[in-house]
C-alpha cells in the first residue's frame, strides 16, 4: 500500500490530495478520539466496536486521512474483491469529517480516496454517509463532494426521526396513540430499565420469525457489543405482571441522535399495546439526557420489487408517534481508475 499517495514528494505536497495511510494499532486511539470530536462521528465508526467481528468476517481497510500532521478524515470500510464498501459490518460508515472541514477540504479527502482505490485496483466503491441528523452541526459538504467526484446515489431507505425539540412528548402525538398508551397504562403494562439480553433476544427472535427473517445480531453479539462498548445499548422492557411483554432496545449512536435499532413484543399481548408505551418512553428518556433526534429506524418493504417501497402501515404508525421522514443514502462509483467530472468550484 502507498504510504502517501497523493503526494509528489515529501518536500512538494499536491494540495490537491491529502495523505492516506491504513489504520495501525499504533493510530486507534487517535481514530476513536477524533470520531468522538468529529461533526458526524458515530459509534458504528469506532475500532473498538467493529471488534465484535469475529477475525475474517470481514477484510477491513480502515483508512486515516492526514493532512500533513493533522488528522482530517476516518473511513472505516471492507474490501471484497475489487469492491471498497463503508459501511462494512455496521449500520452506518462513510467519511467521518471534523467539525468545519469545508468543502475544499472534502473535495481533497474524496479525491484522494478515489486516488487510493485506483492504486489497490479497486474497481468499485460504496460509500454511506450517516444521515444529516446525526451531524453536530449541519454540513453536508461530505456528501456534495462524493457527487462532485463521480458518485452516484444508488440505494435510498426512508427512515422515520423524531425530532425531540419539537415532539415526543404524549402531547405530541395522535390522538390514536395516546388513547393506546392509556391502555396500555390501564392493563397495567410498566416500563422498566434492563439488563437481561437474553429474555429481550428471545422476544425479537419470535417476532423476527413472524416475518421470515432473523435479528441482524446474535444473542452473543449483543453481549459482546455491551462488553466493548458498555454506554452504547439502553434496553428498556414493557412488563405485565411481572412478565416482559415486549423490548426496546437504543443503540445511542452519538450524543445528538438515538437509534431505535431494535423494537419487538409477545404478540399475544399485542391488545395491551406495549410498543406506544415502550416508544414514548424512550423518547422522553433521550430528550431528557439532551438527544436533539431520535431515529426511528427504517421501514423498507423488502418483499416488494421496488427498492423505494415502504411497508406503508409501519410508517404510518411512526409518523402517528411524531415522526418525519429523512432519507439514508448510499453513494457508488464504479472505476475510480477512470477520470470522472470535476465540481467547476473546485478545480
């Protein structure tokens, strides 16, 4: 690998590329403490959290952006074949910029990347930037120089987020919903704070089978995703009699937005309606520890033949609890060897 591509030479640097070098041991706590005092910097992009892999599950090419001796850019990502894709064994990747980068800034970090996958033969790239709402500050500067640089959106998903400035409170919702979480209330359903994976696994296990499909992380996954990284997961359960009924688990990504990464119930208890519940109190406990969103996650339609189909009723019900939708975007450039357009700004 080229330890400086993008330069000329040691004394006559290119300003129109940064350094790009592989993670090393020797740079992770550098990588972690930058992600942490980054604008769109999540927990899906620390080193300690993708230790959760098993070794050779994935072929990282984690990659550190330094321009001169200042740390710039993160891109945590796989290669598979000829194909670079970030994220890779997480939900969200992409370009992690420090705050106030700038457009030029991110034009020379994309560059170069593009620059760095023509000189290892990659062939294709896929790069998903985390949603504007997880930025610290607003910038989609990342974003615009992907596409100023040949990437193309290929894969959207329509995500519902509440934004817990303006809602999240019972108030806020429909009229529907609270009249559900007063029955809930009322059949004597209570939320609890927890620590039993096992139980909540087991819940979300057969509710995942109701639908054909399996949780995206194993029992033992989980417990070692806590291991690594204790803060990260908030499980709350819905209760009756002392029975756990229904769990939501919060992967709290950052310190402006939560993910709602796991909601599931007993179905035989669906009538008590614990889900309204267990939402409304994860979204008061976030709002009330200073998250600015919280994202209710993603509601593709995964048995229709268009990728843009939503399961209509689930985004309904979110949006009944306050939700507004946002868009997760996945950006591809396919033979970065070839010259592609150029942003006229940024010649």
């Amino acid at each position: 690998m080229t330890e400086r591509t993008g330069s000329r030479s040691p004394t006559s640097p290119d300003r129109r590329f940064v350094e790009v070098v592989p993670l090393d041991a020797r740079r992770e706590e550098a990588w972690n403490a930058f992600v942490t005092a980054s604008n769109n910097g999540t927990e899906f992009h620390r080193t300690d959290f993708l230790r959760y892999h098993p070794a050779g599950r994935h072929d990282f090419r984690h990659l550190v952006f330094l321009d001169g001796d200042r740390l710039v850019s993160v891109l945590p990502g796989a290669v598979a074949g000829d194909t670079y894709r970030s994220p890779a064994g997480a939900s969200m990747g992409g370009f992690v910029l420090r705050r106030g980068a700038g457009l030029d800034l991110a034009d020379r970090i994309v560059r170069t990347f593009v620059a760095w996958c023509a000189g290892e033969g990659i062939r294709e790239a896929f790069i998903g930037q985390p949603m504007p709402i997880y930025a610290r500050e607003p910038d989609d500067s990342g974003e615009y120089a992907l596409l100023c640089n040949g990437f193309s959106p290929v894969d959207l998903k329509y995500s519902s987020v509440a934004d817990l400035r303006l809602t999240g409170s019972r108030s806020a919702m429909s009229c529907k919903v609270r009249h559900n979480i007063v029955r809930s209330e009322t059949c004597g359903v209570r939320i609890v704070d927890s620590d039993d994976f096992a139980v909540f696994h087991a819940i979300l296990t057969e509710n995942k089978r109701k639908f054909g499909c399996a949780p995206t992380h194993t029992l033992e996954e989980l417990e070692r995703i806590r291991e690594l990284r204790p803060a990260m997961i908030r499980l709350f359960l819905a209760e009756l009699e002392g029975k756990p009924v229904a769990g939501l688990m919060l992967f709290l990504v950052n310190p402006v937005c939560a993910l709602d990464f796991y909601t599931a119930q007993d179905y035989r208890y669906h009538h008590c309606n614990p889900v309204s519940l267990l939402v409304e109190h994860a979204m008061a406990w976030c709002r009330d520890r200073g998250y600015r969103h919280f994202d209710y996650g993603v509601s593709m339609d995964t048995s229709s033949r268009n990728p843009l189909e939503v399961t209509r009723s689930l985004v309904r019900f979110k949006e009944s609890l306050g939700c507004t939708g946002s868009i997760r975007r996945t950006y591809r450039r396919t033979d970065p060897a070839q010259p592609r357009f150029r942003c006229p700004l940024l010649v």
